[in-house]
C-alpha cells in the first residue's frame, strides 16, 4: 500500500476528468507534488482546487510533441525532477469493425499509443540520468482480453501499449527507473461520451453503469500497487476477475 508520496513528483495526464482527476486528488492526499495535464485548463484548475497539496496545472494536447516537452520542461522548472508519469490520458472508439475509419483510428492512435510512447520517452530523458522512476501506463483489461464487441480498434491500441511496455521493461533493467501497466475495467467516468463513436458508446455504457467500478475505487486500487513488484496491475477485483473469465472466452 502506498501510504505516503510524501514529496513525490508525479505527472498525470488526462488528469481534468475521471480515472486521473481521482488519482490526483488521491496521490495529493499522501503528500505528492502533482503536475496536471489535461487541454482543458479550466476543469483541471477546478481538480487542482480539489487536491490538498501543491500542485501544477499545465494545459497539454498529448498529441503535440513540442507540448509533452513542455510539461516536462515545466515540472522540472518548478520541482527539479519527475519520480512518477502517469500515462493516462486516452480516448475510446466504439464501431462495428466495417464502420472504423483511417483518419479516426489514426486519431485515435495519436492520444492513446503515439503520445504515450513519445511522454515516456520525454520521462526518460530525466529518469535515466537520476537512475529512477516509475512509469504508469494506464492501458484496459482491453488491452489483455477482448472484452466487448464493437471496440476492436481501441483494443488494438491498448494492447499496443502493454507491448510497448512488455519492451520497455526489458529495455530498462538495471537502469533504476521502471514501468507498470494499469488494467482497469468499465469505470464510471466521462470516457464514454468524450470518444470516437460516443453517442452509441454511451447507450451501451449506461446499461451496465450499475456495475461499473468508480474512479475513486480505480485511484486507490492503483495507489495500492503502485511501485509493486507487479508488471500488470488490475486496481479493483472486478477487473481482475473481469480479466480471467475473458482470457477463457476471448
Ligand atoms: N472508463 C473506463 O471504463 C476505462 C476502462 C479501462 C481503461 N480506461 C482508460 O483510462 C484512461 C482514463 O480514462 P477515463 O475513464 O478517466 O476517461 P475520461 O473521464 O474521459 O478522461 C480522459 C482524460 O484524457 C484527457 N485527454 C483526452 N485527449 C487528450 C489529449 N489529446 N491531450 C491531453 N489530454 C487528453 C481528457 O482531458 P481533456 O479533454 O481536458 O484533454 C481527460 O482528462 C484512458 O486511457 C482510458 O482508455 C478507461
């Protein structure tokens, strides 16, 4: 259990809604100095407002190279170090398969795998040298499993990134600095009607609200794992569980 980020630098995209916002205020409440990007600037100043400790709000497109170097930039300015990225910004396309199209997957692969890859690479650059750091993915169960219809393409991005990050991992031994994937499931957050497709996405979404985790249990379950041994984290015991009936049928 992480009881105390007493200090810590921690950069969090994605961190003006959802699963980020949550695990904003949670790592400001042991203690951490918190960077939060998002494009939004006014909904990540109102979680800024809500998080205890010091933090920083830098609006960010992920997509944009020169922006991922200047949240990088601005959190060494301000804190002189990143001790922990948390990739999470991300998006959902829901489509039949037939209906996905190229400038939308290419979208899509923008925010979800290409800046996750280039924010990670902008973190090592100041992890190396220190010869520490932890990395957070945060990709899906989906990026494990298939677990629904009509998402082939976002789960085709998640497992791009569990790979990317299977290599990563490899590519960092001995180096002080290392990386986990966090696999959430359904989650109840705005994620189901800001993506591609999100009309139809959230019509799906609300008939299973009911048994969707919370942002705030997804938060505490990543909090609890964090820096663990695991290279797979599921935060809550829906994913997990999620996780092992779709390995057996899909
Ligand atoms: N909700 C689920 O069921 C679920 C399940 C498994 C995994 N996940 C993953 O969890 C992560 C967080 O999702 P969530 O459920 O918390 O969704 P959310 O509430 O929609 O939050 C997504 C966040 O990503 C940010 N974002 C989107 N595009 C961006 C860009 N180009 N540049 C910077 N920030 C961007 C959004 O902020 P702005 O719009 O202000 O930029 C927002 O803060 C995603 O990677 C998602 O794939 C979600």
């Amino acid at each position: 259990m992480t009881d105390s980020l007493d200090q810590q630098v921690v950069i969090i995209t994605g961190a003006s809604s959802g699963i980020g916002a949550a695990l904003a205020r949670a790592c400001s409440q042991r203690g951490a100095l918190v960077a939060l990007a998002a494009r939004s600037r006014e909904r990540l100043s109102r979680v800024a407002s809500s998080c205890p400790g010091e933090t920083l709000v830098v609006p960010c497109d992920v997509t944009v190279a020169d922006e991922r170097r200047k949240l990088v930039g601005v959190v060494i300015e301000r804190w002189g170090r990143v001790d922990i990225l948390v990739n999470n910004a991300g998006i959902g396309y829901y489509a039949s398969f037939e209906e996905v199209d190229e400038a939308s997957l290419r979208a899509l692969l923008e925010v979800d795998f290409l800046a996750v890859f280039g924010m990670t690479q902008e973190a090592l650059r100041v992890m190396k040298p220190a010869r520490r750091g932890l990395i957070l993915q945060v990709a899906s169960t989906g990026g494990l499993i298939a677990h629904a219809p009509s998402v082939a393409a976002y789960l085709a991005v998640k497992h791009a990134v569990v790979g990317m990050s299977r290599g990563l991992r490899r590519d960092l031994e001995g180096t002080g600095v290392r990386v986990q994937v966090v696999c959430p499931h359904l989650t109840d957050t705005g994620f189901f009607e800001a993506g591609i497709g999100a009309e139809a996405m959230k019509e799906v979404a609300d008939r299973v609200r009911g048994h969707m985790d919370t942002a705030d249990q997804v938060a505490e379950g990543i909090l609890r794992q964090m820096g663990s041994e695991r290279f797979i984290v599921f935060p809550t015991d829906r994913a997990r569980s999620a996780y092992e009936h779709f390995l057996e049928v899909a």
